[in-house]
C-alpha cells in the first residue's frame, strides 16, 4: 500500500514539474532530442528517378535487378533515467536533498519525453542494481517512477558507475537517451562511459552541495563518509586546511569536467542551494545549436 503521504509527495512533484513542462521545458527537449532521423523499412524494385544512393548492392547482385533500400522517419525514443541511489545522496545543506533534486531532475526530464511521445524508464543503482523500471509511455508511468524515486530504499552502501552504465549497455539494445544523475563520486568507470556514449545519446547530470565545497569555520567537527561510514575529526577553524580541501575539491570538479569533455559528453552542473532551470535551458539551447 502507498501512504497518503507519498502520494501527496508525487502529487507535489507533478504539479511543479508540469507546469514547468508545460511553460518552459517541453518545446527545449523535443528541439534538443531530436529523432534518429530514418530507418530502414524495407526493399523494393529500382524505378527510373529513383535515388541511386539508396540501391542495396547485395540484393541486386543476389537477384539480378536493381532494388533499392526504403527508410521511414523514426519519432519515438526511449529516455532511461538511471539515478545514484547511494546514501551520499542523502547530504543536503539548505533545505534540499541532493536526491531530492534528482528526483525533481527526473520528473521534468520524464512529463518532457512523454509530451513528446517519448518513452521513459528507471534504474537506480548504489554499488549494484537496486530496481528497473522497464520503459513505457503515459502519465501514470511516470508517476510510478517518481514514486519508486520516492520510495525505493538501496540495499548498497556504496557507488558503481561502472556496474550500472554495463547494466544499461545490456539492457537496451537499441539506441536511446541515457541520463545518468550522480554525484560521480566513484572511479574507475572510464571504459563503461566510453561504451555507453557511443552507443547512446548520453547525459550526465552532476548534481553537488555547496558545503561539498569549502568547509564552514566550525572548529573540530566530526566528518563522516556516508558510504564508507569511515569518519575523521577536522579542524575546520584552520584556514590552511580549509583552503586545502576547497583546493582538492575544486581539483575534483574539474577533472570530472574535463573527462567529459575529453571524451564529448553532455554534462549538466545542479546545485542543491540553486534552481535548475537556468542550467537546464542552457543545455537544451547548447544541444539545439548543435543541429
């Protein structure tokens, strides 16, 4: 049974989300995903004004005349959403979640595809496949993934990207919209990520905290790996340390951009204390100029 409370949550969501949708997103993503344009249907006959482009040579040699090759337009594509679920992304420090905002990521990026006629599915990952929601159409589809968003409680205390992109290599076979929200803090996926971008259209969307950033001054304080549950003491009053760690982290981000980058995948940078809409309609402008 669903609690009253959930479906007040989900509820909630759609309303924010569609609205958004509605006025601002849904015109953006149906310009930025566009079709894999045309696909083969079948063969028939070679005609006089036909395009001899389009002749399939192993037909013809087979038979003995001249047949050509026929495509139709394909519209429908498939948005698989694949969410970190691992307890890092409980960590929030003004007032969001970071699993709350990929769960509001996910519900705009899920009424867009299907107000496009899209499908949409989920997998939510820790260190290993925690739930698949295999894709479908429809309003009510998608409520059911932001309740599973909502409710799902991972079993995996840490985080496999690799595990999770190889899952959703074998999974669908053939190509779609992949968007991966994470807060990427794992390492060695570098081979799955290459796999996965060449044979989908992957998305990357980064979602951090600021207080992930720079440390507060707050004397000695207790920090703890929400994955690892390792914890050490840190004298956050010293500024030497303070400045050492907002060095490191923003060595971090900016490997992680630059690996992206290197190897030609869309990145979307989300702030737990910062609204996504600017960041979002920027990406969807970034892809629209690509065409």
């Amino acid at each position: 049974m669903i609690s009253k409370e959930i479906l007040k949550k989900v509820r909630k969501i759609e309303i924010r989300t569609k609205g958004m949708v509605n006025n601002i997103f849904g015109g953006e993503y149906q310009s930025a995903f566009k079709g894999r344009g045309m696909e083969f249907s079948e063969v028939r006959q070679y005609t006089f004004g036909d395009d001899i482009r389009q002749i399939d040579w192993n037909v013809t040699a087979r038979s003995g005349d001249p047949f050509i090759k026929q495509f139709e337009e394909e519209r429908e594509q498939t948005l698989m959403l694949c969410v970190d679920i691992s307890p890092s992304g409980v960590f929030g420090s003004k007032g969001q979640s970071k699993m709350e905002l990929a769960i509001e990521i996910c519900a705009v990026l899920a009424f867009s595809a299907i107000k496009n006629g899209d499908k949409v599915g989920l997998v939510l990952f820790t260190d290993t496949i925690e739930k698949v929601i295999p894709p479908k159409k429809g309003r009510i589809h998608v409520l059911r993934l932001i309740r599973e968003l909502l409710t799902t409680e991972p079993k995996g205390k840490g985080t496999d990207l690799s595990e999770a992109l190889s899952y959703v290599n074998r999974l669908l076979n053939r190509r779609a919209i992949i968007v991966m929200a994470s807060d990427f803090q794992d390492a060695s996926y570098d081979r799955q990520l290459k796999i996965t971008n060449r044979k989908h259209d992957l998305v990357n969307i980064f979602i951090n905290d600021q207080l992930e950033d720079e440390l507060p001054n707050l004397g000695l304080l207790p920090l703890k790996d929400a994955e690892t549950g390792q914890e050490i003491m840190v004298d956050t009053s010293s500024s030497t340390v303070r400045q050492e760690y907002r060095k490191r982290r923003h060595q971090q981000k900016e490997k992680l951009r630059d690996k992206f980058l290197r190897m030609k995948i869309d990145m979307i940078e989300l702030e737990t204390n910062a609204s996504y809409i600017r960041p979002l309609i920027s990406f969807f402008r970034r892809r629209m100029h690509r065409y």
